[in-house]
C-alpha cells in the first residue's frame, strides 16, 4: 500500500491527490502571471509562490514534516497578495484572473488544513505549542 508523504501512517487518499495538485496548479499559475508582469515587486512575488508550491511537494523530510506549517503559509501569503492589490492597483482584467485564483488557492488550502491538520485553529494551537516548547529550549540557563 502507498503511503502519503504527509504522515506515514495515512494512506494516500485521491482525494488528497487532486487537492495537492490542485493547490500546486494554482500556485504555479498565479506565479506564472505574476512572472509575465515583470517589475521587482512581481518576480519577487512569482518566486515566493514558486518555492511554497515546490514546498508542497517535495519529498523531503524537513518539508514534510512542516507542511503543516507551509499550508498556513500559503494561505497567508496568497492573502497578503490580494490586500497588497486592492490597497495599490492598478486594476485590470488579469489582475482580477489572479486575485481569484488566489481566492481559490485559499479555499483549496482550507480543506487541506481541515483533511491534514484538523483546521486552521487546531494549527493555530499548534503553532503555540512549538513556539512555547521552542522558548522554553532556548531559554534554559548553560551551565558555566
């Protein structure tokens, strides 16, 4: 039996096949608009979507161990996106092909979040603990 790359112990589901991709195509898409805009503002955006997309699917361990992490991630970068296009412009009709992809790159990360991690708010508890469990490490005095 196939394994998912996302916990060992989780069967791959084809469910979870096409909510990946679909995650990745929508990512590498809004990328790709972002690549033809040209503009430092515009590449610098099209390479961030290139490499979370590439962090959603690469087999490595580190990276699938945190994709909790990515998912959040992705969902606020996306997010960011589209408030940093509503607050600046300029409208067109491509912008607009992009901001609703992003939308749906969003919802398509939601139920993701929900199939894999539980939710937003169960990653959101989770975040904590690995900050506190972080804080608590390095704040423990060295021995001289």
């Amino acid at each position: 039996m196939f394994m998912s790359i996302q916990s060992p112990e989780r069967p791959i589901n084809p469910v979870d096949v096409v909510l990946r991709l679909a995650v990745v195509g929508l990512t590498l898409s809004t990328a790709y608009i972002h690549f033809t805009l040209g503009g430092l503002l515009f590449l610098t955006n099209a390479a961030g979507y290139a490499a979370l997309a590439a962090a959603m699917v690469v087999p490595l361990g580190i990276a699938s161990r945190l994709r909790w992490l990515i998912r959040p991630a992705l969902a606020g970068f996306a997010a960011t996106t589209i408030v940093g296009y509503l607050i600046m412009g300029p409208y067109f009709t491509l912008g607009f092909i992009a901001k609703g992809i992003e939308v749906s790159l969003i919802a398509v990360l939601v139920i993701e979040m929900f199939r894999f991690d539980g939710g937003p708010l169960a990653i959101a508890r989770r975040f904590l603990a690995e900050a506190a469990r972080i804080s608590r490490l390095t704040s423990r005095p060295t021995a001289a």
